[in-house]
C-alpha cells in the first residue's frame, strides 16, 4: 500500500487517492496510523452515499459531515467498540489525506 499522507519536501499536503475499503476496521487502522492528519470518505451504506471526514484523536474516533462545525470535543467522539457498532457493515472510498 502506499502512502496516503502525501509527503513532499515542504511537508505533509493531501494527496488524492482512490482506494476501496472493504471494512470498517481497516479504515480505523488508517486513521490511527496517522492521528495528525484526516480523511475525507464517502461512506457507502446500502444505496445511500455521503462525504464525511475521520479523525483520530487519541482515543476517540470522530467522524463529521462536510457542513458540520469541527468539534472535538469528548462528547462528539467514538471509542472503537461504539464506532463499530455503528458503522461495521459499511464500505469506504478514502478520497484523500486532509489537516
């Protein structure tokens, strides 16, 4: 797999990419395997489609809509368990890495 973070010599920008994930669990392991940075999805659930942006923030998961206020406050964040519970029959397009 190769790296989504996009880095350059100037440092880190959002790289476009087009990559399929098959589970909920493998776009958690994105996320935590880069907390500084985010990702705009399309999250894929039965016939419905709609763009959101992940976070990792140690340790909740948060997940916003393009029009929501960015909050990251405890209050609005998942743990593992309730993000799965959720969301774990769903499919994901990474569409690319954000700040």
């Amino acid at each position: 797999m190769s790296d989504i973070w996009g880095s350059t010599t100037f440092g880190r920008t959002p790289k476009i990419i087009d990559m399929k994930i098959a589970n909920t669990m493998a776009l958690l392991e994105i996320l935590k395997s880069n907390p500084t940075e985010g990702l705009q999805i399309s999250r894929k659930s039965g016939i419905l489609n709609s763009t959101k942006c992940a976070y990792y923030k140690e340790p909740l998961f948060f997940l916003f809509a393009m029009e929501d206020d960015f909050d990251f406050s405890p209050s609005n964040g998942y743990t593992l368990q309730q993000f799965l519970e959720l969301y774990e029959h769903d499919n994901w397009i990474i569409e690319m890495a954000i700040g």
